[in-house]
C-alpha cells in the first residue's frame, strides 16, 4: 500500500471517528481544533483552526488533517516531512491559514541598524559614533513547534539579529600607527605644497580589501589642483618643479603604513637620499606614473589623517589595533661623500671675494637596507628586509665670489 493511500485512509477513518464526537457548532472547542493567541511586539494575534478552514471542502478537510486531534496532525507533519517536505511546508499545510497570520505578525518586525561611525579629522573628537538597533525577527518554525505542542497562548520566539555596537566601532577607530617628519618652514612654497597635499589625502577611508592609491587620492600636481613651484628631484638633480614636497608627504604616510602593518604595493625609491627619512625609507610619487600603493588587509577600515603642525608633517592612520609593535630599520652598507664643485661668482650674485655661497647641498652616494623589526608584548618576534636601494651621487654646488 503506498504512503498517499495510507494517509488517505488515516485521514477518513480520523474523519468517520470526529464525527461521532462533533457539535454542531462550529465554533466550540473540540479536540481537534487549534485556537491559539500569539503575541509580538505589545500586539496579539489569534488564530483559529476551525475559522481559516470552513472555506475547505469535505476532500480538502479529510486530506489536511483538520479533524486530527495534536497527536494526528503531528503525526500527519511527519509524513509529509518524510515525503520530502520542510517541516515549514508540513506545518502550514495541517495548520491551515496560519502562514497568512505569520507573516502579518513578520511585517512588525524590526530590521537590523549597525551603528554607524563618522570621520571628522579636523575636529577635536575625530569620530563621531551613533548607536544602532538589533534586529528582531520571528523564529517561525519555532513558532510552529509550540502550536503543534499544543501551547494556547504564548510570546511568540524570535531570533535576534545583534547589530554593531558603539563599543565594537571604538575598537577599530583606535590609533593603529602614525610618523612624524619634519621641514624647513623657511620654504613657503614647499610648505604651501605640503599643506594642500596633507589636506587631499587627510579624511580618506580605507575599506577592508581595498587598494589605496596615492595619485588617486592626491590627483595631478598642478597648479588649478593647488599645487605652486618648488624644488623636486628629477633625474638625480634638484630642479623647480609643480608640487615640489609631495614626496614628503608619500614618504611619511609610508612609513606610517609600515608601522601599521599594511601592505605596500606599489613604490618607487628617489634617485637621491631624501633628508626626512632614513635611507631605504623613502617613497618617490610622480603623476601619473610612479605611484605609492598599499592594501588595507584588516578587517576594519583605515581612516588617514594627515596635517601640518608646525614645522612637522605629521600622519596618523586608525583602524583595529595593530597586533605588533614595529621598528624600523635602516642599514647602511656603503656611503661616499657627495663632492664639491665651486662655481666662480658674477657680480650679479653681489659676492665679496673669497665669499662662498652654497647652492645647491649635494647629496652622498648610498647603498642601503630597510629591515622592519616586529615585536609582540614586548618579546622580539620577527626582523624583515623590505628593501635595498642605491641612491646617486649629487655634487655640492658653492658659488665662490672674486
């Protein structure tokens, strides 16, 4: 005998044996029926067997159950079940109508609001933190289960949703790393230019996963973009450039990305030794060619703030806290005097003789490592050659008057 015909003929002899037993009104409690109230959100919610089932034909009402007392229509979820139904399926089919006052109950719900979080890098509190709400949704089969148990009035069960809190931003908003470079305030135009890269790259978000892209960030070194004439490295020489000091700026957000941990992915060394940092600390950037990169891969984002104080460029990167405490490094491997080239004075340059001028500073010749040493509750965990570089000779220039 097959599964359909059986519960057929469970259903009928269910019917045959009700009858015997049922009033004549319809709605009086009898074994059979299902009267529950359910309540949500301050609200109740009744639900009635008997009442969602009238509308049935005699075929409709013998094949779901309707006349089975709990211990049937439990046993007629299981079938179906066993027939390859979900348990949510079975359970609307013997309990009929009860989908349709479910999901009236699921429009109450409330949706899930992460707290949120704002990056204010100019203000003295630099984030700005609003709360969230978890989000409570009805635990449906869960439902179900306590009606079929038999429960006639009960809070309905819910599953909640935890929404980020305030207190979980505050752990990725901490002050992961930061570096310090300083300058000479004399040059105002390079001032002017650090001031205005600073202020470009200064409330820019990292999200996790993503690259990081100096000239995205920074755009084209012009002057409509806010950027005046100052001395640059080309080719191993110092010469007037637009955006002269930029570099300082990509230098110092380098090193503080190696102290916090991230990767760099793109990077270019200066031909010659830059003044504000080690050797083998540097980070050459020219739009649009020669760009500084790196990837946030945590799982928080990374917040950059960048400004001027001062004669210090000063950069701080947050984010999750760092799980290292990292050193730098910078080793010298061989180093040549820069030479001196004296240049004779034109009366133009208003020299007495004998009187020296320096030009131009010159620059030594370098061979040098970076290593980063890594360190975890104080105990030496790791030491890390990142690069090695060599930087050209720039002659001392001095203008001798006669």
């Amino acid at each position: 005998m097959t599964k359909t015909k059986s519960l057929l003929i469970f259903a009928l002899a269910a019917v045959v044996a009700g009858a015997i037993f049922l009033p004549t009104t319809a709605y009086a409690y009898q074994p059979w029926q299902v009267d529950v109230t359910l309540q949500f959100d301050g609200k109740s919610f009744h639900y009635s067997l008997w009442q969602n089932a009238q509308h049935l034909d005699d075929s409709s009402l013998q094949n779901r159950g309707v006349y089975l007392g709990l211990k049937g229509k439990n046993q007629l979820v299981n079938q179906l079940i066993n027939q390859g139904f979900t348990f949510r399926q079975s359970a609307y089919y013997v309990l009929v109508g009860i989908g349709d006052l479910l999901e009236e109950i699921c429009s109450y719900e409330t949706q899930r609001r992460d707290a949120v979080v704002q990056f204010c890098p100019q203000s003295k509190q630099k984030f700005v933190y609003s709360a969230g709400t978890d989000g409570i949704a009805v635990d449906i089969d869960a439902t179900l289960r306590q009606i079929l148990a038999g429960r006639r009035c009960f809070e309905v069960p819910t599953i909640v949703d935890k929404a980020v809190t305030i207190s979980h931003l505050k752990q990725q908003t901490v002050l992961r790393a930061g570096f310090v470079t300083t300058f000479n305030q004399g040059n105002a135009n390079r001032v002017c230019n650090l001031k205005v890269c600073a202020d470009k790259l200064s409330g820019t978000v990292v999200s996790p996963g993503e690259q990081f892209s100096f000239n995205k960030v920074v755009g084209e070194r012009t002057k409509s973009n806010g950027f005046v004439d100052a001395k640059v490295i080309l080719d191993g020489s110092y010469v007037d450039g637009v955006g002269g000091g930029v570099c300082q700026v990509s230098g110092t957000l380098y090193n503080a990305v190696l102290l916090a941990d991230l990767p760099v992915t793109t990077l270019y060394q200066h031909s010659l030794v830059s003044t504000y940092v080690p050797p083998s600390f540097d980070a050459m950037v020219s739009y649009p060619n020669a760009d500084f990169c790196f990837v946030n891969n945590t799982d928080a984002a990374i917040y950059v703030h960048c400004f001027v104080e001062g004669n210090r460029l000063v950069v701080e990167l947050y984010g999750s806290r760092c799980p290292y405490q990292i050193e730098r490094q910078s080793v010298v491997l061989s180093r040549i005097p820069a030479e001196v080239a004296y240049k004779q004075a034109t009366p133009a340059d208003n020299l007495a003789e004998g009187e020296e001028r320096v030009v131009t500073n010159g620059s030594d010749y370098v061979k040098s490592q970076a290593y980063l040493v890594y360190y975890k509750d104080g105990k030496l965990v790791k030491r890390v050659k990142i690069r090695q570089n060599e930087y050209k000779m720039s002659p001392k220039v001095v203008l001798v008057g006669r």
